[in-house]
C-alpha cells in the first residue's frame, strides 16, 4: 500500500475548447482525449450536485494535465494568484528559458516577469518564470543549472 506516481495534474477552465487549444498552440501540447463524462459518476467523484463534466487531456513533455468545464454544476471564477492559500501551478523544465520566453511572449502568453536567475535552492543557477494560461492558472518554467 502506498502512493506509486503522479498521474496527472488538473485545472478547472471555464472553455475547456479554447484552452486545450491553448496548451497545444502555444507550448505544443497533444490532446490525449476528450469526453463528456456522465452526470451521475460526475456527482460521485466530485460530490458537487449536478456536476456534469467535460474533460480533456492535453500532454507536454510527457506529461498529462487534465482541462475540466463544468457544464452542470458550476462554480465560481476564483482568484488563482500565487500568494493565495488553495492555489497551486505545474512547472516544466526548458532547455532555453530565454528563448522560450520570447516564443510565449510574441504570442501573446502574460507573464509575471522576464526570466529571473535562481539564487538559492536545488535549482540554484538555474532560471525561472511564471506565466498564466487563459483561465489564470498558473505555470512555472524553469532552465535547470548546468552541472
């Protein structure tokens, strides 16, 4: 008994169309799949009444991060700004953050800065920044140090 891996991370978007679409045309994600769950396994998994999901699988880098619009059962737009208690953000590792920066950047992805070196730490060296996708969520992309 006991955990084994991670399987997936998961965001809840309000369009989950426009933010597959996203994922994959701005960091050159894949979808995996998409479905719409029924209803009734909706409001098991989750406990919210009402709850009707549709869900998508998008995977970069190997790894997968499940979209999910609630089509039934909604709930509210929170603020997801990373000094809030409950938020939470993916970070993936890039071989040239610089680039990669100014690859988002011309196509319109926020950011909350330019790449700033890592002075402390395990990625000590290394470079790092934060940016949002189109719900606010927030993704992390760090240039590991050489060694």
């Amino acid at each position: 008994m006991g955990l084994t891996g991670v399987n997936h991370t998961s965001f809840t978007v309000s369009d989950v169309k426009v933010s597959a679409k996203w994922y994959c045309e701005k960091l050159g994600f894949e979808v995996m799949s998409d479905t719409l769950r029924d209803p009734r396994y909706c409001e098991m998994v989750t406990g919210v009444p009402g709850a009707h999901l549709h869900i998508i699988y998008v995977r970069g880098a190997g790894y997968p991060i499940e979209l999910i619009q609630y089509i039934g059962g909604a709930g509210v737009k929170i603020d997801t700004a990373t000094n809030n208690v409950g938020s939470a953000h993916v970070c993936f590792n890039v071989d040239d953050l610089n680039a990669m920066y100014a690859d988002l950047k011309s196509k319109g992805v926020r950011f909350m800065s330019a790449p700033v070196g890592i002075p402390e730490g395990p990625n000590k060296g290394g470079l790092v920044v934060y940016m949002e996708d189109p719900d606010g969520n927030t993704l992390e992309l760090i240039q590991p140090p050489r060694r």
